[in-house]
C-alpha cells in the first residue's frame, strides 16, 4: 500500500516505512518526532522547479507535468521503487500545508502508474 501523510501528523503503525520527500527538512520538526525511515530529498522537486511553482495552484497543472518529466530521469526514482518493492506498505511523507497540491501527490500518482 503507497499513502502520502504530512510529517507533522502523528505517525501510525499502518504508515509503515516513512520515506521523507521533500528536499528540505520540516520547520520545527525533530528529526526523532518525525518517525522517518529514509530522508530521500533527491526526489523531490529541484530547487529551480520547487521556486518556481511556490504553491501556486494556478502553476499545478504545469507543475507536475515538470515534476514527472524530472521523476522520469531522476535516479533517486530507481531507489524509490527499490524501498516499493522490500516494504508492504509505503508512506510519503511531506511538509507542504496544502494537502493537494505537492510533490508527494505528484510522486505518488507517478509511482502508480
């Protein structure tokens, strides 16, 4: 099972392994209170792309057509679906505020396919 959750959510015994994907770390989070297995911050969004959409939901359509053409050569992908294939169940942690619009709704559509 691939879920997404913020990081600041109480983590859940059904969250199984947490990977973080955001390339920075969250605001005012301990790294032991965000219950994370792997930290894979080259996932995410480059810097250039992450700046230029700035939560801007007028950006979303073409912001994750972007961000899947950089899944689709990023070799952090490999190691993503290498964590898929060892764990039953998968969640993709992320610090954005809007719950719709982020790179883990992205990534996780992404990986489905």
């Amino acid at each position: 099972m691939l879920q997404i959750k913020r990081v600041y959510e109480k983590s859940e015994a059904n969250d199984g392994f947490r990977i973080l994907v955001d390339r920075l770390w969250p605001r005012g989070l301990k790294k032991e209170e965000a219950k994370v297995d792997l930290w894979l911050k080259d996932i995410a969004p480059s810097s250039d792309l992450r700046k230029w959409f700035g939560h801007n939901t007028e950006k979303w359509p073409e912001f994750q057509k972007k961000y899947e053409k950089e899944l689709g050569v990023n070799p952090s992908t490999k190691e993503l679906l290498n964590q898929a294939a060892h764990h039953k169940n998968i969640t993709l942690v992320y610090a954005a505020k809007d719950e719709e619009h982020n790179n883990a709704v992205v990534l996780k559509k992404f990986l489905e396919k």
